[in-house]
C-alpha cells in the first residue's frame, strides 16, 4: 500500500470517551493528510458511547451488537459468545464492502473482531491493520490483538514489554488538535474543575462532596461535570451548602474552555484525560478509578507523580476534610500549582496522530 494511494481508514472501538476521543483525532489527521479523497469509516458497540460521540464529530459509524468477555460474569459472558458469529458475520460484510486501507483499533470490545478480521480478509488489497494502546498497561483485547496486528502504537514506554519490540512506535496519545497550551493558571478566581471521564465517577463526586463543608466560603469558583446518573444528587449537594459559584453539568462538551478557566483539575487517570492536561499545561489531583483492569489508572497516574506533574489520591484514602486541606494548601501556594503545569507540560506529543496516520498510510 502506497502513502499516493491510501484514502480509506476504519477505526474500530470506543465504549469511553478516551477512545473515541482518539479515534477522532486520527481520523482527522487523516483527512487532513489525505486532502479531498480521505474517507473514513468508525465501526462500534451499539450501545458504546460511540453512537452520540462519533456522528457528533461527522463520521458515518457501524455498529455491531457485541459486549465483553473478560470481567464479567457468566450470563454476559455467554451472550457475547453468542453475539460474535453474528459480529463476525457484519464485520466481514463492512470489510468487503469498504475496502479500507488502513484498519485501527483504538480499545473497547468492538475492536476485536472488527482488527482481527481485518488483519486475515485485508490481505487480499493489502489492508494495513494497527492498535492503539493508550494506558500504561495494556488491556485484554490489545494484549491479543497486539500478536496478529502489523503495528502496534503505544502512548506509554511502560507498555512496549507486552509487545513484540519490531512492531512498537511509542507515539504518545493522539488528542484533538482544538486542545492547545495554555497560559500559566489564575488562581483569582481559583477554579476547581471536577470530572471523571465521559460518564462521571461517583467515587469523586461523593469525595467532593465531602469536601464542600470545608471549601464553602475560601472563594472557590467549581465546575463539576457529574455525569448523568448523578447530577441530581451532586446539585443537590451544592445546593445544600449554599454554594451558588457552581456550574454543575451532567455532561460538558466545552472541554477546552473548562481547561482555559481552571486553576486545578481533579479527574481520574484515563490516557486521553491525562494527555489533555499535558498538552493545555493544567495542574490536576488524580483519583485513580480502584476497579480499571490491571489497576492501570493508578500506574498511569504514577508515571506523572514520578516527574512531579501531578498529585495523586487513591479512592478511599482521604476523608473529605483532609482532601479539602489538599485543594486549599494548593490554592495557597500558587507556585506549587504553576511548577506542576510546567513538569506536566512535558509529557505533551503534539504529534502523535501525525506519527499514527504516517505509519498507516506507509508502506508494511
């Protein structure tokens, strides 16, 4: 496959944010790259969050009807046993009638077959089939696909040993490219800006919560996205405390925004999140989700408290009165907040999607 010749890409995934995040970016360097004659094409999950997230961007998406089948138990297990042939089946009939030239799985469990598939009935015109591994740790459906796919782009160094080393580019995380560096922080008004990832994190929003008895009345302004199913609970909590400085939002879309008006984040330790604050410079407290596969939040979140770019809180490990003290030490200390920017800085790869689409449209 020649770069003169490679117009048609499928990306396959998503059930979060984090990777359909990615698999937009990739898909507009693509364009991007390609000019007039790109196409692109996103297979996912029926019910993924990609079925909102990708038309949103303008990309047509397939889906196909498929779940997990590592951690969960045996009633879902089995229906996903059940759903591949017939994923099986779709993922041929997208393949032969699409004809892509390049074919990346960006996560999630629709990636599977979609790659895998790909890789065998793609030699026939010479399809190039690639993975994204965004986490420090690779996930079950990477691990496999990473033996039978041409290349394999890894955002992290730490998760090249679960690899074959001849098919590793360490790219770092393809983000959109609105998302650009900031100016140092203000912290008048300080901003405290509070999400955990495309769905909420209950875990945060009730640590937060604990923590507004203690942060009322320190002219603290708050953004809390709180995620769907518990907004009410969330607004009332801030309602209770008479806090009336507060936009609280089921779901925020205005990410760069958010971004330019925070003094310090807290959010979980998802690639994409991560690799948003290091490419806008922000400050941030990481709250590793307990329960991601492998504990590869927290070893991601660790990577950066490594390089002192960032802090990070197990759930659990804090009541809310000595999280508040964390917030207002660093609210305090102004300079702690702006020497953290500048050391998170330097995990930003401005281009990574351009290495991504790059190697996809070479030569195998």
């Amino acid at each position: 496959m020649s770069s003169a010749k490679a117009r048609k890409l499928l990306v396959a995934g998503g059930g979060t944010g984090g990777h359909i995040l990615a698999g937009i970016a990739i898909a507009d360097e693509w364009k991007k790259q390609v000019g007039e004659d790109a196409r692109v094409l996103f297979v996912g999950a029926e019910k993924g969050l990609e079925a909102r997230l990708v038309p949103k961007y303008g990309y047509p998406l397939q889906v196909l009807r498929i779940g997990a089948l590592n951690r969960v138990g045996l009633k879902r297990r089995l229906l996903t046993l059940f759903q591949l042939p017939l994923s099986f089946l779709k993922t041929l009939g997208i393949l032969l009638a699409y004809r892509p030239d390049a074919v990346i799985g960006v996560g999630g469990y629709s990636s599977g077959p979609v790659v895998l598939l790909a890789r065998f009935v793609g030699i026939f015109w010479g399809a190039r089939t690639a993975i994204i591994e965004q986490n420090s740790v690779a996930g079950f459906t990477n691990r496999m696909l990473g033996k039978w796919v041409h290349r394999v782009f890894c955002a992290f160094q730490a998760a090249t040993v679960l690899f074959d080393s001849k098919k590793v580019l360490v790219t770092g995380n393809p983000i959109r490219s609105s998302l650009t560096k900031l100016s140092p922080a203000t912290t008048d008004p300080f901003t405290l800006f509070i999400f955990g990832g495309s769905q909420g994190a209950m875990g945060i929003n009730s640590l937060v919560l604990d923590a507004l008895p203690f942060l009322k009345g320190e002219a603290i302004e708050f953004i809390h996205q709180t995620g769907v199913s518990d907004y009410e609970r969330v607004a009332a909590g801030y309602a209770r405390e008479g806090i009336t400085t507060a936009r609280i939002e089921k779901f925020i879309d205005d990410m760069g925004a958010c971004y330019a008006r925070a003094s310090l984040v807290v959010c979980r330790a998802g690639a994409s999140s991560m690799s948003e604050l290091a490419s806008v410079a922000r400050a941030a407290i990481f709250i590793p989700l307990p329960t991601a596969a492998d504990n590869h939040q927290e070893k991601n979140a660790r990577i950066f408290e490594q390089d002192q770019a960032a802090l990070v809180v197990p759930q659990g490990s804090m009541t809310g009165g000595q999280f508040a003290e964390r917030i207002l030490a660093l609210k305090h200390s102004p300079e702690a907040i702006h020497a953290i920017e500048k050391q998170v800085s330097h995990f930003y790869r401005s281009d990574a999607a351009a290495q991504i689409v790059s190697d996809l449209r070479g030569s195998k």
